[in-house]
C-alpha cells in the first residue's frame, strides 16, 4: 500500500478496542452467575473441596497395602475416621447439651 502524505508512518489516530478470543464465553459466564441456584451451588463447592482435604489428612491418598479389597477397607475407614470427627465437631459446636455417654447417638426408631 502507497504511503499517503498523511501518514509518514505514524500510527493512526484514535483508540481501538481488542476483545478477548473467548468474549462471547465470558460473557455468557457473567451472566449465568446472577443465578442464585449457581450461586448457591458454588458456595457447597467448598464443603466438597474439604471433605477431600480431610480424606486426604486422614490417610486417602495411598493405599497402604496391596490389593482391592484391602484398598476398599481403607477407604472405608478413612471415610468412616473423617465422618465421626466431623460429627464430633457439630456435636461439640451444638448448643443442645451433648447425649449421656451410654445412649445411642442416633436410636433406634423402628
């Protein structure tokens, strides 16, 4: 392209707006976040993140002997580990007075 006697290779005048690669996505993103129910669903996204957090510090990262039954077992146990300790924690945190020691925490209702 001829250069004009304008332009003397100066960069034209005005501004000009780039728009990300992936506008159209993030906008759609903003938008889908005014809905309350996402809202919702991502603030439970942290009780997912530190159920795994605790399986992992109580011992769910490695199975620690060989096989899948022994891998099931302690799975189990760590799962079962983490959801005492959380149950002893809302029991603690409660304001109702805590159960005698000798009733079941959760009795029989049949």
């Amino acid at each position: 392209m001829p250069a004009t006697p304008k332009s003397k290779g100066r960069p034209p005048k005005g501004k000009r707006l780039v728009l990300h690669a992936d506008e159209q996505e993030l906008r759609a993103a903003r938008a889908a976040w005014e809905d309350p129910a996402l809202r919702e669903e991502y603030r439970r996204r942290g009780e997912g993140e530190s159920l795994i957090a605790r399986m992992v510090r109580y011992g769910a990262r490695q199975a620690r002997a060989f096989g899948l039954a022994a891998a099931n077992l302690q799975a189990h146990a760590v799962a079962m580990t983490a959801n005492l300790a959380l149950l002893a924690r809302r029991l603690l945190l409660a304001d109702a007075p805590l159960p005698h020691p000798m009733l079941p925490l959760f009795p029989d209702t049949t």
